[in-house]
C-alpha cells in the first residue's frame, strides 16, 4: 500500500528555555535552533525512516526549498509539493523548558493557501483507491481533502492536531484510521475519563482509534477489541515530534503488514528514541536504530 502525505511543512525556531515564558516577561534564552518541521513533514520523515515509499503533497514558499531537498534526501516523492513565491513556508515558535515539555506557536504560511483545486489535480495524479493518506489539521481544504479521497477509495489516516472546532465537523465516518492524544479526545468527545475513545469509537464504527497517551503508552479501538501498548522506557530530554514520530513509524507497520498491535509497538519504540533527542524531525530513529 503506498502512503500520500498531504500535509504540512514548517520552519521551527526552537528555543530552549529556563521556563515558558509569561505575559509581560522578556526571558532571555539558553539556545537557538532552525529547524525542518510541520506534523506534515515529520511524519513523512518517519514514514521514510520506518521503510515506507512516501509521496508528501502539499506548499512551500522559496524560503522552505532546503525542506524539499531534505525530503528528498530521504527519498521521499516531492513531486506534488508546490512552491510559491508570494507566500512563505509556515513556521512554528517553539519553547522547550528544562524537563523537556514545550510550547508551540504556528503560523499557517504557505500551509494555508492550498485550495481544493490543488486537492483535485494532486489526488487525482498521485493516489489510486486503496492507498493510504495521512493528513493532519495545519493545511487548509481539508473537508474537501476527505471527502475526495472517500470518493477515490483512499485509506484515509487522520491525525488531527492542532485540535480546532471545525474538526468536529469533518466526516470522521470515512476515516479508516483515527490517531489522536489524551487532550485531542478530550475536545473532540468533551470526555476526559475512559469513556471517550468508546466515544469515537462509536462515531468511527469501522476505523482503528488510537489513542496516546504520552509516558502511558497507547491503547486502540479497533472494533469490539481493545488492545493497550505500555510506553517504551526513555530519558526525556525533548517531547517535541514524538507524536509525530509514533504516527509515522506505526502507518508505516500498518500498510506494511496490517497488524496493528505490531504497528502499535513500533510507533512506542520510535516514540521513545525520539524523546530522548533534541528536536523534531531531527529526532526521528531509523529501522536500524530500533534493531529491526
């Protein structure tokens, strides 16, 4: 099953600090870092680092082509990745404190100029019906994107952060893989106990649910069965694209193999590489590194 990407790319200044700061507070800085980001970007080099033949549809400006080249070093098909020249290459303003838990500042950029044309030409040349298409929530046309690939037969994986009311909205009915955190089902479900993956579990009757839930681990839905995956142990030292990471490595497993418990494991393996390094993207493992 190949996977299409339709989705984010940004540029992350990252700044490490002694605490986040506060309203009226000018708080110098430990470090600097630019940084390749975007949920839509990590999990493409996730997906490339875990084995998988990647496509990442989506827009930059000219200020985010050493993002293609870094894609593209990975092997990954950029040929549906649009440059602009009006419009430049999302970002993110990102504070990580000393325990390494962090704050996230987005502005859309390019992100936000892909129109449901440009959702048209890119899945109707770059997907079959029975392929795989990751999509997050930091691109714009997205009710259009799922309704379209429904309508083609896509394998639809749906990661939707940032959380935003217009989620609620979105035909989760034709998702066929649902990944979100603790807080994401919380504002989807308006549920904080147990009872909210049953929620989406009801909501999405025939998609796998999966729910993450940081140094817990994970558990699914998948039908009538639910399965729970501890967390790997790790020296956090960076939270930052460890969903992102868990998202790619277990799509990855998933196309690949169809078994979700083993792509379960596998997400958890990476996750925990990832924490345990500085940055986003920068973080990810490979195959090898998990000795796989």
């Amino acid at each position: 099953m190949k996977v299409l990407n339709f989705g984010s790319i940004n540029i992350d200044h990252v700044y490490r600090v002694d605490h986040f700061v506060v309203p009226g507070e000018t708080l110098p800085t430990d470090s600097y870092q630019r940084l390749p980001g975007g949920k839509g970007f990590n999990q493409t080099v996730a997906l490339a680092r875990a084995g998988a033949a990647v496509s990442h549809a989506g827009r930059i400006g000219t200020d985010g082509i050493w993002l293609r080249d870094y894609l593209e070093a990975l092997n990954v098909d950029t040929t549906h990745l649009n440059v602009g020249e009006d419009i430049p290459t999302g970002h993110a303003v990102i504070q990580v404190g000393p325990t390494g838990e962090n704050t996230i500042l987005l502005h859309g950029g390019a992100n936000h100029c892909i129109a449901e044309d440009d959702v048209d030409r890119i899945l109707q040349d770059a997907a079959r019906a029975g392929d795989a298409l990751l999509l997050q929530n930091e691109i714009s046309a997205m009710p259009h994107l799922i309704s379209s690939a429904a309508d083609r037969g896509l394998q639809i994986v749906l990661n939707p952060a940032p959380m935003t009311r217009a989620v609620r909205d979105y035909a989760l009915e034709h998702v066929a893989v649902l990944i979100l955190n603790q807080v994401e089902c919380e504002q989807l479900t308006g549920r904080s106990d147990d009872t909210a993956l049953d929620a989406l579990a009801q909501r999405c009757p025939q998609a796998i649910v999966v729910q993450t839930l940081g140094e817990q681990g994970v558990r699914c839905r998948h039908g009538a069965e639910t399965v729970a995956i501890p967390a790997v142990d790790a020296e956090v030292v960076d939270t930052t694209g460890a969903g992102d990471t868990f998202t790619g490595f277990f799509v990855a497993e998933w196309t690949r193999s169809g078994d979700v418990a083993r792509a379960l494991q596998l997400g958890c393996s990476a996750a925990a590489v990832c924490v345990s390094r500085v940055g986003a993207a920068v973080s990810i493992p490979t195959l090898d590194e998990l000795g796989r």
